[in-house]
C-alpha cells in the first residue's frame, strides 16, 4: 500500500479563477476567494480545479495561481493543485511546480480525453508519483474523461506510493460505498458533490471536495459538520438548501452558474474565457431565485 498517510477530511473548496473582462487573471479577486471560502470555514482549498477553469488556462498560469492561493492561504489550511493534463509530462511538470511553491498535494484525473488501460493508467500515476514526489488525490469524473476510476482500478492504484485520497464524482451511491468498503481503510474518500455530502459521510467518507463554499459560505461546512456530529436534524435542514442550491447548476454552465452567483452575491467570481459565456439575465434571474430561496439573497 502507499506509504504516505494525510489528515484530509471535511470540506475542501474548488475555488472559481476569476478573470476580468478582457481575459486576465484578476489576482486580487483570486486572494479574496481563498480568503472567503477559508473564513467560511472550509478545511482545504483546490486551485485550478475543474471549477477554477484549468482548461482555459496556460500551465504558466495555472503555475502562478498555485503560487497565489499558497502565499494567500498562509498554512491556514492545505492548497491542493489541480495538475490534470493529457500529457504524462505535463502533469508531472505542473505537480513539481505545485510542490515547489508549497502545496500540499495535486488533484488529479486520468489522462483527459484518450482512453487508456489499466497498464497505462497504473504507469501514468506512478509516472507522477516517483518523478514529482507530492501527495495525489486521484480524480473520478465519468463525464469529464474516458477513463473511469472504478473501486477495482482505484484498489490499484491505490498501491502507489503517494496515492493518498480520491474525490469521486461519479454521482453513483454504489461507486462511493464499495470505494469506503475496500479503499477507505488506506486512503481519504471524498464525494465531489455536496449534494450527496450526508449520504456520503452516512458510509463513511470523510468530506467534500467541490463547489458551493463560495457561494453559500459557511453552510457547506455547517452541513459536514452537524452530519459527523450526529446532529442529523440540523444536517437534514441543511442538506435540503444544499440540494435546492444545486439547481443552480441546472441554468446553465456549471463553472458560469458559481461565478455569476457570487457576483451576484457581491462576491468576486469574475467573468470567464471563451468559448465559456456570461449568462444572459433570464439565467441571471433563476440564479437569483435560488439564492433567495435558501436565504442567501433578499428577495
């Protein structure tokens, strides 16, 4: 089994990279977000994920905002890097960077978009392991590559030695049962959705890897928290705003839906960059909706 152990647990926020109007990366607005989803009370903060638009970015850029959120979060809380490429190069080459501006471990899918085995898939983490040296937490998204990380596959990989912790986004109960069942014992299991946190935490994961901290503050973590307190009528409350929030990512663009429910909360979300679009206000409107039915906005 891999030999490194990690204290990973809770709530972990994908921070949004806010961008300005004309495409740059608006470095204040992405110390203010650190700032917030920390002070929300959050007990880890991923930059470059999914959410923070990794694939519009260079590896240049994604680089300095590693060095940006490590420098902002001060050893508040970990900062993991979201190194994913298709290249085994550049994963290795962006987890070093990461490592070397002091981030506590990389986030990372399978090679996007190609389809690989097993054997592939085994070598493209040891690959990362032996050459960068950082802890991993391995990416499950069905819908955003090919390779899919079942709990036999994670069983595996799970024997390298800085695979430390998995985030599944597989929306599949199942998937996350049999991952505690036969991987939880060696390694951090995270849900990748918070509206399947108390579910989640019912079979034994220990958090959240994902969104909504930057939108709705502190009631993402109040939600773990009242869950692995036994509070279950509190966490059920909970839960339910955290389903209704979740219609936000029915409006549009996922990624859009968090930037313009922040700026719509007085929040620096920024804009975005092509081929990704601001919404158009009747979108603008039902975020609002949302927002004001779970208390965040006054109507």
């Amino acid at each position: 089994m891999g030999t490194k152990k990690v204290d990973w647990h809770g709530s972990f926020a994908v921070i949004v990279t806010p961008f300005t109007k004309d495409g740059r990366i608006d470095e204040a607005a992405y110390r203010t977000v650190v700032d917030l989803v920390i002070q929300a009370g959050c007990h880890g903060v991923i930059s470059a994920g999914s959410t923070g638009e990794f694939f519009l970015m260079t590896n240049a850029e994604r680089k300095r905002v590693f060095a940006i959120a490590v420098d902002q979060a001060a050893g508040r809380v970990p900062v993991i890097a979201g190194t994913s490429a298709i290249r085994t190069e550049d994963v290795i080459d962006l987890t070093r960077a990461a490592s070397q501006v002091g981030c506590a471990g990389a986030m990372i899918l399978p090679p996007i978009y190609i389809q690989v085995d097993d054997r592939e898939l085994i070598e493209f983490y040891s690959r990362i392991s032996d050459e960068a040296d950082l802890p991993i937490m391995l990416y499950n998204s069905p819908r955003a590559v090919r390779n899919t990380l079942t709990p036999q596959r994670v069983q595996q990989l799970m024997n390298i030695e800085n695979v430390v912790a998995i985030k599944d986004s597989s929306r599949d109960m199942q998937q996350m049962n049999d991952l505690v069942r036969f991987c939880g014992d060696e390694i951090q299991v995270f849900v990748g959705v918070e509206d399947l946190l108390l579910p989640s935490l019912a079979v034994g994961a220990v958090g959240a890897v994902a969104m909504v901290p930057q939108v709705v503050g502190p009631m993402a973590v109040e939600l773990f928290e009242a869950a692995v307190s036994g509070d279950m009528k509190r966490a059920q409350k909970l839960h339910l705003q955290i389903l209704r929030v979740y219609d936000l990512f029915k409006v549009g663009s996922g990624y859009i839906a968090i930037k313009e429910s922040m700026n719509l909360l007085g929040k620096p979300g920024g804009y975005s960059r092509p081929p990704m679009q601001s919404f158009n206000e009747e979108q603008k409107a039902q975020l609002r909706t949302i927002l004001e039915d779970v208390g965040l906005l006054n109507p």
